[in-house]
C-alpha cells in the first residue's frame, strides 16, 4: 500500500505533467496560426473638419474596418482606437482619442460607420 506522500508525489507529478502538454500545445498552436502577426484592413476617411479655437471642434468621419482577421482561438475582444496625430509650437508632438469602440465577437467585427461625431472632444489650449 502507498502511503500519504507517495500518492500527494504521483498526483503532483501528474498535474505538472498534464500543465506541461497543455502549455506546450498552446505554444505549437500559436505558432502555426501566426498568433499576433494580423494586419487588418484600415481606411478612415474625414469628411469634415473644422478649425475652431477655444471650442469643440467637431468631426464627421467615415470608418471602413475589417477586424476579423484579429478573431481567433484565443481572442475574446478587440479594442479599436482612432487617435489624432499632431503637431504644434508649444508642445511638439500631441495624440489625442477622438473615438473608441471594443469588439466582442467576429460578427460584429466589419465595421462600417458613416459620418460619425467624435465621442472625445478635440482640443488644443
């Protein structure tokens, strides 16, 4: 008969070993699908924008996305960011969210949005 160790090492030495294979299929799982190494197809047109100062600026602006391709075994959501780039004398370089979205599916996720407001308000002091 085993006694209390012998059986806590063989049911330790199991679980490590079923952890391990299902570790290492991950892995090889990953590396055939190309995990990570996805480019979507991006277009964003501006249809209109605005100079204003010391005011909202709003913008209306057309979103073309296909992220399904970023959809795999592993990938729950995607979260979908639109920054604004750019420069001037004071500060130098600035970025700013005009608008963001989080997919959850691979249903939803071919966006195609037509003359959408930003949901974060562009301001330069």
């Amino acid at each position: 008969m085993y006694n209390l160790q012998q059986r806590a090492n063989n049911l330790f030495s199991f679980a490590v070993t079923v952890i391990g294979t299902v570790l290492g299929l991950v892995a090889l799982i990953s590396a055939i699908t190309g995990y990570g190494s996805t480019d979507p197809n991006l277009q964003v047109d501006t249809n209109n924008i605005k100079i204003v100062t010391r005011r909202y600026g709003p913008e209306d602006t057309d979103y073309r996305n296909n992220f399904t391709p970023m959809f795999n075994w592993n990938t729950k959501q995607v979260f979908v960011t639109v920054v604004a780039d750019y420069q001037n004398k004071q500060f130098g370089r600035n970025r700013v969210v005009l608008w963001d979205k989080i997919i959850t599916s691979k249903e939803k996720a071919h966006l195609k949005l037509r003359n959408v407001r930003n949901k974060y308000a562009l301001i330069d002091i």
